[in-house]
C-alpha cells in the first residue's frame, strides 16, 4: 500500500513540475512582447517569473506546503505588479491569466490529496482571485477573463488530483480485498492439508491397529499390540488436544530431532513392523539426510506400503532398499507374496490414494506398483531432493 501512495505523489509531483514550469514560462514569453510592460515592470515579471518556477520545483521535490504558499504569494505579486498598469493590453492579461491559471493553479494537484486538502486548495485560490479582484476595482482594468481563467485552472487541475487519490483508493480497497481473500484460501488449504494429514496418521495407526484386534491379533504378541495401543492412544490425545501432527510421523516413526539420518528413521519404522510379526531386511544407503516434510512423507508412504505387505501379502517378510542420486531418494518396498492385479484396486482407497500416493504426491514425490498375482509386489517410492 505505501509504494501505491508512492506511485500516486509521483504522479502528481511530476504534474505539478511540468504544469507550474510551463506556465512560469509561458506567462514570462508573453511578458516580452514588444509595448506589454516598462524595463522596470519587465524585471519584476523575470524575478517573480524565476521565483515562481523555483516555488514549484521546491513544493514537488520536498512537499512542501510553505513552499505552495510561496507559489501563491508570488502569483499575487506577479498580478499586482502587472495589473496595475495604467493599460491592460492583450500579451500582459494572457501573461495574468497563465500565472493565474496555470503556473499557480499546479499545486493545487497534490494540495487536494492532503489532509483538510479541499480546505487548502480554496483557500490560496480564494487569496489569488481576492488579488485579482481587488486589482480590477482599484484600476478599472476589466479582468473577467483572468478570473474566470484562474478559478477554472485552480478547478482542473484540483479535480485531476483528487481523481488521481480516488483511483489509488479504490485500487488500494481492491488489492485489500484480493489480500484477504488469498488469505483465506490460504488458510482453508492449510486447513484442508492439516485434515489430510490427520486422515493419513490416523488410518496408518489407529484404524490399523484395530484391525489387527479385529482380526483377534494374529501373529503379533499380546506386548506388541499392548505397546502399539499406547502409542495410538497418545496419538488420539494429540488430535483430541487440537495439537497439530505436522510431527505425527515423528513420534511414531523417528525417535530424535530433525537432524536424525534417514537410517536412524527407518530403522524405528523397522522395529515397529517387527513387532507386530513381519520381518523387514533393509538395504542400500544408510546416511541420507531429507528436509522435515520429505521425509515424513517418504516414511509415512514406506509404513503404508509394509502395512500392506503383513495383512495382505501372506508372507512375515520384505524387503526395503534405498537409493539416491544427485536429485532423488528412492526407496523400494519388495516382498514375494500373492501379488495382485494393480488395476484391479480401487485408486479412491484411502490407504493408497491418501497415504502412499497423496503423501509423496504433496513433496512432489511419486509412487509406482509392479506385481501380478503370485509373483508378488514392488512399490518404488521416489522423493525429490532439495
């Protein structure tokens, strides 16, 4: 918003140059037509004429309001010098009407956009036309023109920059509106991300250890369930208690800060899966380091996958191997099982769509499945690097 204000006293300071500058000049090329003043009254008009251009670079350089006045003060100087004249010809009321009209008329542009600016602007125009008036009464010289002249170019170009302040308002109503609003979209995403992601820990933990119950908790040690209970209980405490999970798999997966190593990570995932009865072999890599996020999502995703292989595969082993390269991270989940019909599954599940999928999906990961029934199953799940 200030670098709108900005670009708006910009405008009119560079108005106000170009208009009080030109007018200055004009009214001094009038003033040296041949028979339109003495020597005398031809110096005056230069002085005041320099004073004037000198006024008005000073207000649009610095805003300054003393320095408009000034602009004022010297255009009646300039009226009273001239308009007293014993005659009143063509070139010296054109010089009155240009100094009246136009060189002082250009401060009311940004005069008009300050505070009680209207107020101003009236003002030093009232001052100007008083002079104006009081020059004709007290020389007899018919000066409509000049009046109607200045009280015109006082009008117009006050209406320009009150035109120009309105236009800024509106943009900057606008600009707050499109704020807002991207705030709240911004919120709702995060909000719908934060949702997903409770969705995710909550169907690779809680809804898969009732599961395990459901099915009377074959092949697991009644410690095991016990231990895998407690840690979705305080999982549970954590969404009750409005906590964020943005570190869920952590406390599931990874014992340590955000400095673990990815092995470190991987190897609590292990021991969880031991537990509960399927044998995990880990290769490749061991000393990879992810940003927060990537990792969680490739953790989850892997948990996802070994989850599957126990209650689906028949077999209480797999494989992970980890590789990387210079831009990803892949980890390969294999194990030698019944296999299925990868089209044959339902891409709207949620334990694929949303956990292994959505999850990598979300750090611009990917996942890819190669099986066939009874010749088992592979899932590579590949993560950028940062």
């Amino acid at each position: 918003m200030k670098r709108i204000h900005k670009e708006r006293d910009r405008l009119l300071r560079r108005l106000t140059r170009i208009t009080g500058l030109a007018g200055a000049t004009a009214a001094f090329i009038c003033v040296l037509v041949p028979g339109s003043g003495t020597t005398q009254e031809l110096a005056i008009a230069l002085a005041l004429t320099v004073v004037i251009a000198g006024l008005v670079f000073v207000h649009t350089t610095r805003g300054s309001f003393a320095a408009a006045l000034g602009v004022v003060a010297a255009s009646v100087a300039f009226m009273l010098t001239l308009g007293s004249a014993p005659v009143l010809d063509p070139a010296t009321g054109s010089a009155l009407a240009v100094i009246g009209g136009v060189a002082s008329a250009s401060v009311a542009a940004p005069l008009v956009v300050r505070r009680h600016g209207v107020l101003l602007v009236c003002g030093l125009a009232g001052a100007l036309v008083a002079s104006i008036a009081w020059t004709s009464a007290t020389t007899g010289h018919s000066m409509i023109e000049i009046l109607v002249t200045t009280v015109v170019g006082w009008s117009v170009l006050a209406v320009l920059g009150a035109w120009l302040d309105n236009g800024v308002q509106i943009a900057e109503a606008r600009i707050g509106e499109v704020g807002r609003a991207h705030e709240a979209e911004r919120i709702a995403s995060e909000l719908e991300a934060q949702q997903r992601q409770d969705a995710r820990v909550l169907h690779d933990t809680v809804l898969a250890t009732l599961s395990l119950l459901a099915h009377s908790g074959v092949g697991v040690s009644a410690n095991a369930l016990r231990d895998q209970a407690g840690d979705d209980a305080r999982l549970l405490r954590q969404l009750r208690l409005g906590v964020p999970l943005d570190n869920g798999s952590n406390a599931i997966f990874s014992p340590g800060s955000d400095d673990d190593l990815l092995s470190t990570t991987f190897e609590s995932v292990r021991q969880r899966f031991v537990r509960m009865g399927l044998d995990v072999n880990w290769h490749g890599a061991g000393q990879l380091v992810l940003p927060r996020e990537s990792l969680d999502a490739l953790v989850g995703a892997l948990g996802e996958c070994l989850e599957n292989v126990r209650r689906h595969s028949g077999v209480s082993e797999a494989d992970v191997t980890i590789t990387d390269d210079e831009h990803t991270v892949r980890a390969m989940v294999t194990d030698s099982g019944e296999g299925f019909e990868p089209d044959s599954v339902d891409p709207a599940r949620l334990g694929y769509a949303e956990s292994v999928v959505g999850r990598l999906a979300a750090v611009g990961g990917r996942a890819r499945v190669f099986s066939s029934p009874g010749s088992g199953t592979t899932v590579m799940l590949e993560v950028p690097k940062p």
